[in-house]
C-alpha cells in the first residue's frame, strides 16, 4: 500500500524549481549572513551545524503550489511525504535518490485517529524503534549513504539523546558503510528499554553513558562539534534535530495530518499539540505551517515541569537553567537547543536570553506545562474511559491540547477547532511507569522486544571534553 503503481508526480518542471538555501541561526533574524554566506542541504546534512556555532534554517521556502496542496488529501503518507521533500529540497536531490529515501524511510503506517470528541492522536511510533524519531532518522541515513563521498573517510555521527533519539539513530544508520555512530546519553537517566535499543546493536554503533543530565550531554556534543582539530580527524556531525537532515523530514506528518483532516473537514481550523523537550518537533510543524502554506491554526508546545519555554511564551523571559528529572523523560530538558530556531523565524536574534516573545509568536504557539502527578492522572484517565495506553510524553501533549481547546473529560461537545496529539513512543517503552496505572501489562512491539535480553554494551564517562575525545579519537 506504501508504493503506488502510479507514483504522483507535481506538474512543475524541474527548471522551475528552487533549491533550498540555508543560513545559520547567528545571521541577523530573516536575513543572510554579513558574509552572504549560504550552504545548500548537502552542505548542512554532513556539517551539522553551522560554521559560527549557529543552527541551519531555510533562508526562505515558497509555498507549496496550489495544485499540489489540492491533491494531498488523495495520496498515501509516503506520497505526501515525497511531494514535500521535492518541494523543499528542490532541484538539489534527483529524483531516484529521494523517492527511494522517502518510501524507505517511511515503511511503516501513521494512522491518526479520533480518541476523544474533536481529539485526534497521530500515531508516530510504528517504526522499527517505536518513537516518532524513526521518521527524521531514517530518511537521514539515506540522504547521507547516497549523498556522502564514498572517496572520503568514514564519518562520525556524535547523537547526544535523551532517550529515542538513541535508539532510532543507531538503528537507522546500523552496519551502512562508511558511517560510525557515538550515542551520548545520561546515565541512568532514560528507560531500560530505551537504553536496550541502543546499546545492544555493537558493530558501527558504540554507546557512551556520561555521568550527568541531559543538557550535559548536550552541552559536551556542542564543544565537541566546536572543537576544529577534534572534528576535523573525527569527521564529527550530528543526527540530532539540531542536523536539518533530521528536522526537515519531521514535516512530512504535519502536512500528513492536516490533509487526513482536510478529507472530512477542509475548512475546520486545527490546532496541534507537541511533546516538547529539545523543541525540534515544534520547529518542524512551524517550518510546515510558515514555509508550506499549511493551515494549521496554532500549535501547543506542551512540556513537563522543564517549562523554560511556556515561561518565556508567557513573558516571563527565556533563562534556561538545569533540568529537573521527570517520569517524562525525554523532554527532561533545561535548556532547549532547537528553540534558536524558533525565535530565528520570528524575527528574534540571539542564543541565550530573551525578555517578551513577539507578538506574532505567542499567536501562534500557546505554552504549557504539567507535573508528574497530573501527568499520571491522565494516563490513567484515557485508560479507564477509552481503553487507550499512552505513554507518559503524549499525555503530557494530550494535557496541553486539552487546556487549549477548553475541553476537559467527561465533556459532551466537542470544541469548535480540532485537535491533534503527537503521540511520541509506544507505551511499552515505558511500561515501568504505564502499567501499574492501568492495572495490566502492554504487549511489547517487537522493535522492542527482539533487544531485550541481549547483553548491553556502553563506555562510561564523566561530563568532560577530554573524555569523549578519548573515545573518539579511539575511531581513528
């Protein structure tokens, strides 16, 4: 069902299309650096961030065409997913290379259903590691195995995660050839069965558990790409959402929920709400709603109590500060690196602070944050009602889409706008936390199951430079 006999294809001649240009978060906000310095995607998928310490951004998108926008509600996932990628990445990528990442990447289903009246949750977790991360990661790996330069010394991809970045990282660029792979990850700090899936693999993949947070693991990944000689003879880059290799194809399932939507209801507004952490995952649908043309209505960047950014959207300034440990883990995050490109696109300069978001940015995203216990609750609740097992990040999403609708449980009418939730993992990855919530065991999936009871292999280091230096520098 995923390859169609009949591929669409846009009308447009290649000749008219654009190629994309990127620039880096620390040019002036919507404008090239004082250089004029651009990279095309190909630049920006091996370097991973920009020279001066910046994210890539797209320096500008036209809107998806009409006569592509009018379509999308006829096609498969994988065909809605191709027609955005050839529109962002424009005449760069041939068409072979990018139809056969894009139906590779995206083998799997992502049914969005209706679990609550006006609430529909968007199943990202059906790839082979079970989070939403599959998606950015496997059409990555595809770019860079048939973009790389086969001449050139293997690579090294450095992924600091807080949990599924690790495991969909190392399954999506497992055994490719010319390619090794360094997971960085907060020991002690992600689920069991988070921490199997990427520790378990062996061969091009090696595991290092750092003592500390998150943000350690972070900010250790950040001096290590900005280190010159260090990256130089590492041929370090990244596969976090920080690489716009991973962000760019996380758009592909926003334009997949609006046209699923746009069958029924083509006029309702609609309003999405993210599990946020490192804010990736909300960059990519404003990407979708600004760049495409997507009327999308607002997003809700919902997080734990690591609120640093529903602070800042509430004028309350943007200070990122350490991060708290929560039974949501992955969105254990004080200070939200992708969040540079959110302020980027609407207009703001600068890394660290910030005092009142602009006005055009509290517009469109409402922020919102919930604790552990009211978290829980609604675990528990959705289970009771519906019989539906989330996981502890999409009831976290499922809280914040709630609060903006003004919708609560029990409620008979649905609300004027629809309603999307991200759902982020399967709940087995988090059983420890799920199952005694709504009394039963959950069927393990089998990304999951097949790496349970292999021996766990990591290297432990503490928060210091000179020691993933020693282990990179083991590679050469």
């Amino acid at each position: 069902m995923f390859h169609p006999a009949v591929p669409y294809v846009p009308r447009r001649t290649r000749k008219s299309w654009h190629a994309m240009h990127l620039i880096s978060t620390r040019s002036e906000a919507g404008q090239h650096t004082a250089t004029g310095r651009t990279w095309t995607f190909r630049e920006a998928l091996f370097l991973g961030q920009a020279p001066d310490g910046g994210l890539f951004v797209p320096a500008s998108v036209p809107p998806l065409p009409d006569e592509d926008r009018a379509v999308l509600a006829d096609l498969t996932f994988p065909e809605r997913a191709f027609v955005v990628a050839r529109h962002l990445l424009g005449r760069e990528v041939p068409d072979d290379i990018l139809r056969e990442a894009v139906h590779g990447a995206l083998d799997f289903p992502v049914p969005l259903h209706e679990i609550e009246p006006g609430i529909h949750m968007l199943e990202l977790f059906h790839g082979p590691t079970h989070a939403f991360k599959d998606i950015g990661a496997r059409f990555m790996a595809r770019m860079m195995s048939a973009l790389r330069d086969t001449n050139a010394p293997p690579l090294t991809i450095l992924a600091a995660t807080s949990g599924d970045t690790g495991g969909a990282v190392a399954r999506a660029f497992h055994d490719l050839p010319g390619i090794r792979v360094v997971i960085l990850y907060p020991l002690g700090k992600v689920s069991p069965r988070q921490e199997a899936q990427f520790t378990t693999l062996g061969g091009n993949v090696t595991a290092v558990a750092m003592r500390g947070a998150f943000d350690d693991c972070q900010r250790l990944a950040r001096q290590a790409f900005a280190d010159p000689d260090l990256s130089a003879r590492t041929r370090l880059t990244s596969a976090n959402s920080i690489n716009i290799g991973r962000l760019l194809p996380q758009t592909f399932y926003y334009v997949h929920a609006w046209a699923e939507l746009a069958r029924t209801a083509p006029d309702s507004e609609l309003v999405l709400s993210i599990p946020s952490g490192n804010f990736g995952n909300l960059t990519a649908g404003l990407i979708a709603h600004r760049a495409l043309g997507m009327s999308l209505a607002r997003f809700v960047a919902a997080t734990n109590e690591n609120s640093v950014v529903p602070d800042y959207l509430a004028g309350r300034g943007f200070h990122p500060r350490p991060s708290r440990p929560t039974i949501s883990s992955a969105m254990d995050v004080g200070y939200p690196s992708n969040f540079r490109r959110i302020r980027h696109m609407f207009g703001e300069a600068g890394d660290d602070t910030g005092e009142c978001p602009p006005d055009s940015l509290q517009t469109t995203v409402a922020g919102s944050s919930w604790t552990d216990r009211e978290t829980r609750d609604c675990i528990r609740d959705l289970w009771r009602r519906r019989g539906i097992a989330i996981d502890p990040h999409t009831a976290v999403g499922l809280l914040g889409l709630r609060h903006e609708l003004g919708q609560r449980p029990g409620a008979r009418d649905g609300p004027g706008a629809r309603g999307v939730v991200l759902a982020t993992a399967h709940p087995a990855k988090f059983a420890e936390i799920v199952e005694p919530l709504i009394g039963q065991p959950i069927t393990v999936p089998p990304g999951i199951a097949r790496v349970l009871d292999r021996p766990r292999h990591f290297v432990e280091i503490v928060p210091e430079l000179g020691a993933l230096g020693e282990v990179l520098a083991g590679f050469r």
